[in-house]
C-alpha cells in the first residue's frame, strides 16, 4: 500500500495530465458531495428520490427498498408511493 502511495504521488509531481486528471475528480466528487448534502437537508423525498436513481442507480439494485427508504428519510410504504407516481 505504501508503494503505491510513493508511486501516485511521484505521478503527480510529474505528469501534468495526471494531475490535471486527478484534480478534476476530486472537484467533480465534492461539487457531488456537495450537491447530495444540501439537497438531503433542504429537499422534498421526491428529489432525494430522484437524486438517488440518477446518481446511484446501482444502490437501487444492490440494497433492498427498505434501506433505500431510509437513507432518503421516508418509510418504505412512502417510497413504494414514490415509486409508483413516477
């Protein structure tokens, strides 16, 4: 592991477009980050909802409803309706 550590930070202290890379997706993964939090805090269940079947899909089908309910702060009986207008 600490090889690989020495081997990525050499890559970024030498090639340019690595770093420029890297540097994108860190920005893109905390503008998301950002993105879902404030949209947890402040949005409806419909757009947590939506969030997550756009941006996650995979969680859809790895965890069952349930747990997809409670991450987005409904029960899974109000889930089921959310699922069923779209």
């Amino acid at each position: 592991m600490v090889a690989y550590i020495a081997a990525h930070k050499k890559l970024l202290e030498t090639n340019l477009a690595y770093n420029i890379l890297i540097r994108e997706y860190v920005a893109d993964e905390a503008m998301r980050y950002y993105k879902r939090q404030l949209l947890f805090i402040t949005g409806n269940a419909k757009d947590r909802y939506e969030f997550i079947c756009e941006n996650y899909p995979h969680l859809l089908l790895e965890f069952p409803l349930k747990f997809i309910a409670t991450m987005i702060g409904v029960t899974p009986t109000q889930l089921s309706r959310l699922r069923n207008k779209k």
